[in-house]
C-alpha cells in the first residue's frame, strides 16, 4: 500500500518528464556505437575512443556547471538541459540526410549530451528533494527506478527493429523528441520555485567553489565509502559494454535486434528488484539491503565473457544479466535515497554533479584502457578481467549504519 501511496501532482509531472525522456534514450540504446558500427564501419578501438570521449570531456566540460547549478531555480537547468539535448541530437539525422556524418561529429555530440546529462542528473535530484516529503523519497526513487528498467525492457529491442527497418539514425530522433517533450513536462509542474539562496557568507563565485562536491563526498562517512564502490562499480560494468556490442553483433554475428534484445529482456529483473527494494528495507533495514544487494551486483559480470554464438549465447546474456539487473534494481532506489538523506538540501546540486563527473570520468578511463586490453587480448579476455575485478568492490560498501543528514542536525540543534 505505501508503495502506491500519491506523491502529489508536481512529483507525477516530473515523473511523467522522467518516463518519456527515459523510453526515449532506451529506443536509442548504444545508437552512438552502433551508427559507428554500422554507418561508419568503425572498429573496436573507435569504439572505445567513442564512448570514453564522450564520457570523459563531457565530465570535463560539466565540472563548472555543479556550482551553478546549485543557485539557479532547478526546473530552469533542467528545461535548458533537455533542449540542448534536443538540439545536439538532431544534428546527426540532419547531417547523415546529408552524407556529412563523420566520426568528429559524433563525438562533439557525444560531449555536448554527456555534458548536459549530468548537469540535468543533478539539478533533478535537487529538485526531487525539494518536491518530495523524506519518508516518501525510498517510494518515489523506487517509481524513477521501475520506470528506467521498463524502458530498459521495451525500448532496445523496439530499437533494434527500428534500427533493422530504417538504418540506424532514426532512434536518435526519437530520443531527441524525447527531450522535448520531458521539457514540456517539467515546464507542467508549475508553482513558483524559489530562488536559492547561497548560505556560505561569501557572495562572489570562487574557482575552490568547483571542487565543493568533492570535498562534502569525501569528508562524508556515510557517503565515502559509497562513492567509491559506485564509481568502480559503473566503471568496470560500461567498460565492457561497448566490447560487448562488438563481440557480439561483430564477432559472433548477432543481428542487432538481438543485441537488443538480450540486453532487454533481463530488464525485468530491475522491475522486479525496484518493486522489492521498499519491502525489504521495512523489513531488514536500509543498511543491510544496502549492503547485501550491493555485494551480490558485483557477482555476475564474469559470466559475459563466456558468451558463445547461436540461442546458447543469448540464453547465457539474458541470465547473466538478468542477476545483474535485479541486484541493481534494488540498490539503485535503496542507494540514491540514502544519497539524498546524507546531504543538506544546499548542496545536493553540487555533490551529485561530483558524483556523476567523477562516475563519468572513470568510466571514460577504464573504457579506454578495456579497449586497448581488447586490442591486445581480444573482447572476451578483457571482459573476464573487468568480471574478476569487479569481484572486489563489495570491500567498499558503507561497514555501518549513518544518521540521516537531517537527524544529525536535529540532534546537534537540540544539544545547542
């Protein structure tokens, strides 16, 4: 019952801006590599080259952009986000319309949107903060959580036929679309969202104001640990992702509607867990949901580097996935819940946008490195490597309990 309980109709318009920019991306999942696949004839290594400058100057390009954030209205950003988003995206079916697609501009747009998804990213979770009561963050996350994994479900193999009918750059159009329409939607929230105010006493923007983030996260005992399982974590699991698309739909010769596909399918094990995630923290706690599921994730990917050709190959995909999946199901609402309770409401812009850079980031530098280890292995070896490693990361899951953010300062008001 809590789990259908209404959030109010402000939460439902950013959900609804959530859903269909989310189907969106999914319809267009991994259309980056695959234009470069299949429309530029690109190897593993631009592959690679891809996906890691995409990830890591976009990062680059998003540090001032945290700070700024954090003092502007937030539903602003996040409209402006999805327009240049927009904007960035239908470059491509304009200039392949025209037989001026290359590679440089792929990348550029893989930049401008990298750049612009995090600083989305963190002005939307400030403004979910702001929109949403605490005790109902767990029921809303859960909600963007089960959305994301049923366009995860839906929307690559939709994809793959399109791709299949049409050539790969009409899924581009769509996510651009997407964003459109996510813009109208947070533009439907309506009320008057208040300026923020900055509470430090200088007034003027400083260069040491950029590394904010990074200094709350660190000095933060709830949220160190985290930090680094999460980035090492997502790091090592998309480091693999683009020698997947190539060891499966370059070497073993899957059609992409099949990639899709067994990529999708296992979605619903993240519908699944994201459903799951509340009942279980009534029942065990938050702390030991966090920590079991966020070990158990880390278990699966070894399984990738054995994939073969034919049915058993794909059944081996789906399964394999489909453990990885529900496991992050149910951290990943579990997670960015705890994440919000740990820090104050005038800094969640800035630490998020640290987190997503740093995130971005690594995963740019162990993509990068995984396709120069795939150059020099071949696809499948680099894959168990990431798949052995990542066996690891469960040593840096949070060992106790934290008092909430507002606890500590209630706590601290009340010894005053």
């Amino acid at each position: 019952m809590g789990a259908r309980r209404p959030l109010g109709r402000q939460f439902g318009w950013l959900w609804a801006a959530y859903t269909v920019s989310a189907f969106g991306t999914r319809i267009a999942f991994d259309a980056f590599p695959l234009i470069a696949i299949l429309a530029l004839d690109a190897g593993p290594t631009q592959v690679s080259v891809l996906a890691a400058a995409g990830f890591a100057v976009g990062a680059v390009v998003a540090v001032p952009l945290g700070p700024w954030v954090e003092f502007r209205r937030k539903r602003a950003v996040m409209i402006a986000m999805d327009l240049v988003r927009c904007a960035a995206l239908l470059s491509i079916p304009a200039a392949y319309a025209f037989g001026l697609l290359g590679f440089g501009q792929l990348l550029l747009v893989a930049v401008v949107v990298g750049a612009a998804d995090i600083a989305f990213s963190s002005a939307s979770g400030a403004c979910l903060k702001a929109l949403v009561r605490p005790q109902d963050l767990l029921v809303a996350n859960g909600r963007l959580e089960s959305t994301n994994w049923t366009a995860l479900v839906i929307g690559p193999p939709l994809g793959g036929a399109v791709i299949g009918l049409f050539g790969p750059v009409v899924t581009v159009v769509a996510d651009a679309v997407s964003f459109l329409l996510s813009a109208l939607g947070i533009r439907a929230i309506g009320g008057k969202e208040p300026h923020p105010v900055r509470t430090e006493p200088r007034a003027r923007f400083r260069a040491g104001d950029l590394l904010d983030g990074w200094r709350y996260i660190l000095a933060a005992p709830a949220l160190r640990p985290l930090f680094f399982n999460t980035v090492l974590n997502n790091g090592l699991i998309m480091a693999t992702s683009p020698l997947l698309i190539v060891l499966m739909v370059g070497e073993l010769g899957f059609a992409p509607w099949q990639y899709g596909l067994a990529f999708a399918a296992p979605c619903v094990g993240g519908l699944l867990g994201s459903r799951l995630a509340r009942p279980l923290v009534g029942r065990f706690g938050r702390h030991r949901v966090l920590r079991t599921a966020g070990a158990l994730r880390a278990c699966w990917l070894i399984g990738l580097a054995f994939i073969g050709p034919g049915v058993a190959g794909l059944v081996l995909v789906v399964v394999v996935e489909f453990g990885l999946i529900t496991c992050s199901g149910v951290f990943n609402p579990v997670f960015a819940t705890y994440r919000l309770d740990h820090t104050p409401a005038d800094r969640v812009a800035r630490t998020l946008s640290a987190w997503s850079v740093t995130s971005k980031l690594s995963i740019a530098a162990m993509t990068g490195v995984w396709g120069l280890l795939a150059a020099a292995t071949g696809p499948r070896t680099a894959v168990g490597i990431a798949g052995i490693l990542i066996l690891a990361t469960p040593l840096l899951l949070p060992r106790r309990e934290h008092a909430p953010h507002e606890e500590r300062d209630a706590a601290a008001r009340s010894h005053a």
